[in-house]
C-alpha cells in the first residue's frame, strides 16, 4: 500500500478520535461521533487488512470497503457540521482530508481491477 494513503487514512482515524472525544465530551453527543469514529477509523483498518487478503477478490474487496467507509464518514461529517456540532474549521479540515483520500482510494480500485482483468 502506498505511504501516503496509509498516512491519510491513520490521520483521518486520528481526527475522527479527537472529534468523538470532543463530542462527547463537551456537546455530549453520542450517536453520530460513534458513528463517524467507526467508519473514519475503519477506512485504515480496512486497508491494513487488505494487505494480508486470501486472494485478490478479497484484497478488492476490502478495498471497497475503505472506500465506503470513506464515504459514510463524509455523511456524518456534513451532518455534523450542518446541525453545528463541529466548527466549520474543523468540518473542512477532516472534510478535505476524507476527499482526497477517497480520490487515492478510487484509483487504487481502478488499478487493481485493470490488473484482474
């Protein structure tokens, strides 16, 4: 796995922690940090265990599923940012980071599903 993308994706896990904590600690919101921590920390997991996938439809798939982690952690943070939970900075720094990591995601699917073929 390329060095940038596990650097962004370990620093999305490490934002979305300092949010949840955040969170739930001073606004004492519960629901919708759990889910941004679970999916903003997942994209990484996902990625570390593709490189130990049974094959390469596993590898793929796991793959996939940092993608749409990526994706939902996007969701929550919209969610969050437009029902004034988190501060615009801080929507827009974890916001930009989750684009560009889904960017280098989606070219690495795109990749490894040419070399499939």
């Amino acid at each position: 796995m390329d060095n940038n993308i596990k650097k962004n994706s370990q620093d999305l896990a490490i934002k979305t922690v300092r949010l949840h904590k955040q969170l739930t600690a001073i606004k004492k919101e519960t629901v919708m940090s759990a889910e941004l921590i679970r999916c903003g920390a997942g994209v990484g997991a996902e990625l570390i265990k593709s490189e130990y996938a049974m094959g390469k439809n596993d590898k793929l798939s796991k793959v996939y599923k940092a993608l749409q982690n990526c994706i939902e952690a996007r969701y929550w943070l919209e969610l969050l940012n437009k029902t004034d939970y988190i501060t615009e900075f801080e929507f827009n720094d974890t916001y930009k980071l989750t684009d560009e990591l889904g960017k280098q995601i989606i070219a690495m699917v795109k990749t490894m599903s040419v070399k499939q073929v």
